[in-house]
C-alpha cells in the first residue's frame, strides 16, 4: 500500500495544477498543466526567438490556416498552423 502512496500523490499533484484560460483580443489561450502545454486559438504572430519553430502546413498541407498554435515546454517546441 505504501509503494503505492507516492505515485498516486504524484499523480493527484500532477492533474490538481490545473487549467487556465484567457480571453484575447484575436482568440483565446489555454494553459494546461501550469504552462507545460499551452494552446493559443486566433494567434498568427511569429514564434518565440528560442523556440524550435514547426510549421504543421510544411507536414499536412495548405488547407486553411486556424491560426492555431501548440508549445510545448513554455515554448521551447512550438507548433503552428498559419
């Protein structure tokens, strides 16, 4: 039961951190996991100057962009669809 206790502390802390969402001027941003993920709608600005850059329409095609954009890792990896 004791080997137990620590991950499921672990786990319990890890979902608890939360989420948060702010209303912007162009969309929306969600913050998942106290800023680990966070997903910005209506975002067509240029990456971070330190962020490795991934542009989702070089992989899936030129559909219509969303303006959509996914960091990883408070924007070390940034993924974007513009």
């Amino acid at each position: 039961m004791k080997t137990l206790l620590l991950p499921a502390l672990g786990f319990v802390a890890l979902f608890a951190s939360g989420c948060a969402t702010e209303q912007t001027h162009t969309g929306k941003n969600t913050y998942i996991l106290d800023g680990l993920v966070t997903v910005r709608t209506g975002y067509y600005l240029d990456p971070q100057p330190a962020a490795n850059d991934v542009d989702t329409t070089k992989w899936f095609g030129h559909g219509s962009p969303s303006g959509t954009s996914v960091s990883i890792l408070d924007d070390a990896f940034e993924f974007n669809n513009y």
